[in-house]
C-alpha cells in the first residue's frame, strides 16, 4: 500500500511539513528506515535518530522538535504511535486469511461450524461448541467440549481451550495458551494432599488478547474472569477464580494468585506478583517485579518488594546508598 504525506495526515488528523508529494510503501525502525520508508518517533531516546534516517516520512507529535538536519518528511499528529498503530492494522487486515477446513481434523457432535470458519489441520474440536462467524482456528488447536468462541475469534497452533470455557468476539489466543487447566486446589489430609476437583470455568469477554504459553486456570466454582478489552503478555498465570477488569494491560510473567480481584485500566509490569484474596483497584501502575501483598485502591504508582508508592521506592533507594556510604567513611576513619 502506497501513500503520500498529504492523504496520511488527512487520514490521521496530521499537519505536513515538509513535502506533501513524498510517498511511502512499507514500514521500518527509524534507525533502520530508508527511502519509501515510514517510521516515528514517540520515544524521546530515539528523537536524534530524525536527523539521521533515510525514511520518507516521520510520524511525529506536534510538539516535536525535529533537529536542523532533519531530511524526512513530518507528520504531526497527536499520538504518533497510535496513529502507526491504526496504519499497521489497516495494512494487516489487506493480507489474505487462511479459509476451509483442511484435513485431517476431528469435529464432536453438536458441534456446527460456521462456513467462513478457517480449521486447521489436526485440530480436535469437541461436542455441542458453539464457533462464531469468521473465526481462525490454525492447526493443533484444542478446544474441549461445551466451549464456546465468539465471532472474528483467532486462535494460533498448539492452544489448548479445554472444556466448558467462553471466549468472547474479536479474541487472539496464541500459541501454547492453555485456559481452563486445574486450578491449584489441594486439601493437607493426614500428612498428603487431596486434591479438590476444578468444577467451574473460564470466562474470557470480546477483544482480550492471551500472549503465548499464558496459562489460566479454571474455576474451583464459578469462572475464572478476564474484562473486555485486557491484554496479557507471554508467560503469564491467571489462578483460578481471579477476576480480572476491563483494558488491564500485564507484561510478560505475571503471577496473579487465586481469587484475587483487579479492576479496570491497571499497567502491570513484568514479572509483578500478585498475592492471592486481594483486591486491586482501577487505573493503577505497578513497576517490573512489585510484589502485591495487599489491598490497594485507585491511581496507585508502586514498585518493589512489597510493593511501595513510587516515590518512596526512589527515596528509599536513595536512603540506602547514603547508608553504604555513611559505613564506609565510618570504616575510613578507624
């Protein structure tokens, strides 16, 4: 697909500088970009590089200040990286989706599939599933028996979808997701454990996103529930019985025990743990590898182990240097 600077910002809401002739065809890192190239910059680290790159054209905010040897042609919009974002969609959605049942596959009984469905091969769909129109199941999928997926739902090779679980419109399961595994429930009797059958579900709404080889798990009873619109990185554990909020955002190797409650709009960072039986509020921030123990309620920014406000970890940081330096002058001075 081939666009000028001028039908780009027409379609962004940008203003042009520079040449409103200049055209572009694919898409490159700014440090990499060359002649037909789009590229942005929404990371002030990157900002020198728009002196430097061959790109076409530069996505840019309108407050950017492009340096003197800037040669691109800028774009000002008011969220660059949104705006990349809503390019690289339209241009993804042009390439051809894979269509037909290929073979082998196995189809239980009662189960209907739409006839726009893709079904790759060796894929195992069980009894009485019910699939939305339009849905991508690639091959070796597992989906188990009473599950239901929404409309427009993707799920890539090697996902497991075991039985009795709903999965909402417009989904993306990667490879390796499971949902619906045994929640981790075992009773200590006599010196063992006994383990306490999973008996409820999962329920995953419209437009969430699994990274691949996330787990979560089903519910002892009840479901297991992820908000509209949550997007979840590679690596991550959903316990059973956690209930999860709308537009939540969790990078890679999040640890979410069970029946803890997250609510709407929180940015997780990697490796964050979350204790279970707590309750988390909306529009939080947790720093990589906080440890949650405890409550917390609205527009938090916390970071560490425990967890702390985030000013307070930067403080307390600072504090425990001066006391390394205070023992070493102290040791001096003997």
């Amino acid at each position: 697909m081939e666009i000028s600077a001028k039908d780009l910002a027409a379609f962004c809401g940008g203003i042009v500088e520079g040449n409103e002739a200049a055209t572009v065809s694919d898409f490159a890192k700014i440090e990499e970009a060359g002649a037909g190239d789009l590229s942005f910059v929404a990371n002030p680290k990157y900002a020198h590089y728009a002196g430097t790159t061959g790109a076409s054209i530069l996505l840019v905010s309108k407050e950017f200040e492009a340096p003197a040897n800037t040669r691109a042609t800028l774009v000002r919009v008011a969220d660059p990286y949104a705006s990349l974002a809503r390019l690289m969609t339209i241009v993804s959605n042009q390439k051809p989706k894979p269509q037909g049942i290929e073979q082998p596959v196995a189809v239980g009984e009662g189960t209907e599939l739409p006839s726009d469905i893709y079904l790759g091969a060796f894929s195992y769909i069980g009894k009485n599933v019910k699939i939305g129109a339009g849905a991508l199941i690639y091959p070796q999928v597992y989906i188990g028996d009473d599950c239901e997926v929404g409309p427009d739902t993707v799920i890539y090779p090697g996902a497991k979808i075991y039985s009795g679980c709903k999965i909402g419109a417009r989904c993306i399961i990667h490879a390796g997701a499971v949902i619906g595994s045994d929640g981790f429930g075992f009773a200590p009797v006599d010196g063992h454990f006994e383990k306490i059958p999973q008996m409820g579900g999962v329920e995953i709404a419209d437009d969430v996103e699994i990274g691949a080889n996330t787990t979560i798990d089903r519910a002892t009873f009840g479901n297991t529930k992820i908000g509209k619109g949550t997007k979840l990185d590679n690596l991550i554990q959903i316990a059973h019985n956690v209930q999860l909020g709308e537009n939540n955002v969790f990078a890679a190797q999040v640890g979410v025990a069970g029946s803890t409650r997250i609510g709407d709009r929180n940015m997780v960072g990697g490796q964050c743990g979350f204790a279970g039986h707590i309750k988390i509020g909306n529009d939080n921030e947790f720093g990589a590898q906080s440890g949650l123990h405890a409550n917390v309620g609205d527009k938090k920014r916390m970071i560490g182990y425990p967890a702390v406000d985030a000013m307070q970890f930067a403080r307390n940081a600072v504090n425990m240097k001066r006391i390394a330096e205070f023992l070493a002058s102290q040791k001096t001075k003997k």
